[in-house]
C-alpha cells in the first residue's frame, strides 16, 4: 500500500537538487547506507501525538515585573542554525528572558512542540484564542499587556495576518510587547542566510561586505510587525537535523556534542536505509541547542527550492480539484456552501470541517489506519482549549508524489471519512 506523509524515508530526489550527485555521497556519515531501491513503503503506527494534556496552572517563574523590550534594529539580526525546531525556540525564549520576558503568549492552536521550551525555561504562559483563520484574535491580543510579555504564534499552513491583527499587533509593540513567529509552514518562502555561512558565524548588520548584502536579504524575511523567527526544516526535506532561529541578539551554538553526532547518524541513516531505527524519539530527545550539521547545511546549500514549491503546488492544485465535490457531500450532507480551504498549499492541503473538533481528529485517526498521516495532526495542548479547538484536516501533498498520486490520495481519504 502506498503510504502518505508521516516520516521522511528515503534522500531528497535528485530533480530536487542543483547538481545530480546522489544526496547520500555529501557525507561519510552515508558510507554505510545505501539507499533501497525495492522501496517497501514504510508503515507509522500511529499520528505522532501531544503528550496528555497538562493543567492548566502553569507556574510563573521570576514573577518580578521587567521593564526591558526587545531592541528592534540596532543590535542587528543574528542568525543561528540548530537541530530541530524545539531546539530553535528553547534557544528563543532563553535569549527574550534575558531581555526581560517573563510571559508569553501563545496562539491557542499550536503544537505542544511549541509550548514545551517555554515551560522548561521557566516563562509563564498564556493562551490566547485564534480565530477563523487560525491565527491570534485581535481581540484577545488587544486586552494582553505588552511590557515583560512576548507573543509567540505559527503562520500555520502559510496564512498571513490581516489588517485587523497587523494594527493590534503594532499595538502589541509599541506597549513594549515582543512578537516571535514560528514559520514553520512558510519555511521554503525564508530562506535562511545561514545555509551560506559557516557553522560558527552569526550575521549581523555591522557583517562586513559583500556578506552585507546576504543580510539585507535576511531583514526582507522578518515581516515589519515582527522581531523574531524560528522555522522547523525537517518538515520540508529529508534532512537529519535543521532548523534556524533570527532575531537581535541570537547567537549561534558554538558545538556540537557527541550525542548530538549520535542522533544525527541515527537519523541520517533511517532516511537513507528506508528503516525506522528510533530516530525520532532521539531527536525529540536533544533539547539542548546544537548547530546545524554539515551534512544537512551540505544538502540544504544545494536546494533547488522553486523546484521543491512547485511541485508541491502541483500537487496541492490537483489535490484540492480531486476532494472539492466529493468530500463536501460527505461532511455535511446537503450543504450548499463550498468546501473551505486555507493556507497557501504549500505546506499541506488543509480543509476547513464542518464538524467538531473531535471528528476532525477522528478523521486523521481513521486516515492514519489507512497509510495516509496528516503532516500537522495536533490534539489540543491544553484540556480547557478543547471546546475551541479548530476542526482542520491538514493532507500532504510534498515532493515525494506527483498529481498523479494526489487521485491515490483523495481516494482514499474519500473512503476514510466515509466509513469513519
């Protein structure tokens, strides 16, 4: 059975890469592990899930009020590549708490991966409701103090603030509020500089030239309400470790241990073996930040990016044709509205249920048992955010596959809900 989403189990293919050489000679970590040819798809047991939700009562560490803020622009941004995107936000909260942040506020609808740093730095956390477009509610983030109070939420599926949450977060800023963005989903569309840099440098603004200019291109990726970026790149490509961090006065880690060449093998060698060896549950693991490996800065300097986003788009196009009808019918019978999607579909194809949230999280359930796992299956983080949790379907649709493939998978995402 041909399997969707879940773990990357093979290298990038090469139509995706500047050169032809096969991923796996970038490195002697790959000496030993050829690629399968015979393909036997693998088969996840399971979504990967949250952790059972926590209580509510999230302890308030250094409770003394702060009046420091984050600089804006005359430290310069620095850039750091780590392991994983928890890594990059436990390497976030730990450089805004020594400007001063004490709390943050995080969008109600997230994955526990992002609020799990914050706790273990000891920042109090609040959770502040989303709306339709599954971002802060302006509302809500009008009423949140600024001074001492970071805002943390995910462009989640690539959707952008709108006019109204642009001037409540200006607003958020001007009152001494610190705003960081997860851009995760958006990851391919920032390019980080650090892919061009060695591991040990951090650009800034005083980076002489003609670095200088790799730098201006960085300030273009930081939106102008925002002083903080992390982004997740092991989402997008084969790679064993990646993911960066920008902002003023992020600095990057100076070393790698020997645990963390440890998970990187580990992992490097489940995506070129095809093998599931408890890779994941390493990564997961390494909480402290560790820079980038060579080998993942080695495929992502040779990433043909405009490539990987347009057959993404391709397939998210013909994915969205595939279920229009079909899937409509099935969640509300007899509706006349047209099925609702969001983000831009390059991340992930994601429908917008007419159902509670617990069917929709039945849904993925039920499409996991089938072989296809959704690329952002997040249960609430918190029991009393359950009522309003957003009932979102989120169906892959990256480079691996073809728009020919899009039809295996509407099919049986057809079949899923229908027998769910």
């Amino acid at each position: 059975m041909q399997i969707f989403g879940g773990e990357f189990f093979a290298p990038l293919d090469a139509a995706f890469l500047r050169t032809n050489s096969a991923t796996c000679a970038d490195s002697a970590l790959c000496a030993d592990f050829t690629p399968r040819t015979d393909a036997v798809p693998h088969t996840n047991p399971a979504p990967r899930t949250n952790p059972a939700p926590r209580t509510d009562q999230v302890p308030h560490i250094n409770p003394t009020p702060h009046t420091n803020t984050a600089p804006r622009t005359n430290r310069g941004i620095g850039v750091a590549g780590v392991a994983s995107g928890r890594q990059g936000i436990s390497l976030l909260a730990q450089t805004l708490q020594d400007l001063g942040v004490r709390r943050v506020g995080i969008a109600s609808f997230a994955c526990w991966t992002m609020v799990e740093p914050w706790e273990l730095e000891g920042i109090g956390i609040d959770f502040l409701p989303v709306g339709a477009d599954l971002l802060p509610c302006p509302r809500a983030l009008a009423e949140y103090p600024g001074p001492a109070h970071a805002l943390f939420f995910a462009t989640v599926f690539g959707i952008q603030p709108d006019s109204a949450l642009h001037r409540e977060l200006a607003a958020f800023r001007s009152r001494g509020g610190v705003i960081a963005l997860d851009f995760t989903h958006e990851a391919l569309t920032h390019k980080p500089l650090m892919y061009e840099a060695p591991a040990h440098e951090v650009l800034t603004s005083e980076t002489p030239a003609p670095k200088q200019l790799m730098h201006k291109a960085l300030q273009l990726q930081l939106p102008d309400y925002a002083d903080f970026a992390v982004a997740s790149l092991r989402k997008w490509v084969p790679i064993p470790d990646g993911a960066w961090v920008a902002g003023p006065g992020i600095s990057q880690p100076l070393s790698r241990s020997s645990h963390d060449a440890a998970v990187t093998s580990r992992t490097w060698q489940q995506i070129c073996t095809g093998q599931d060896c408890g890779a994941e549950a390493l990564v997961d693991q390494a909480l402290i930040p560790a820079p980038l490996s060579q080998i993942s800065r080695s495929i992502l300097r040779r990433l043909d990016t405009r490539a990987l986003l347009e057959r993404r788009l391709e397939n998210s196009r013909a994915l969205r044709v595939a279920l229009r009808a079909q899937i409509a019918e099935l969640v509300n019978p007899g509706a006349r509205g047209a099925l609702r999607f969001l983000g831009d579909g390059r991340f992930a194809v994601v429908i917008d249920l007419p159902v509670p949230a617990t069917r929709a999280l039945q849904y993925a359930q039920a499409l996991a048992a089938q072989g296809v796992y959704s690329p952002a299956f997040w249960p609430p983080v918190r029991n009393s955010l359950a009522d309003t949790w957003p009932a979102v379907l989120a169906l892959p649709i990256d480079q691996r596959y073809t728009p020919a493939d899009m039809q295996v998978l509407a099919r049986r995402v057809v079949h899923a809900l229908h027998d769910s």
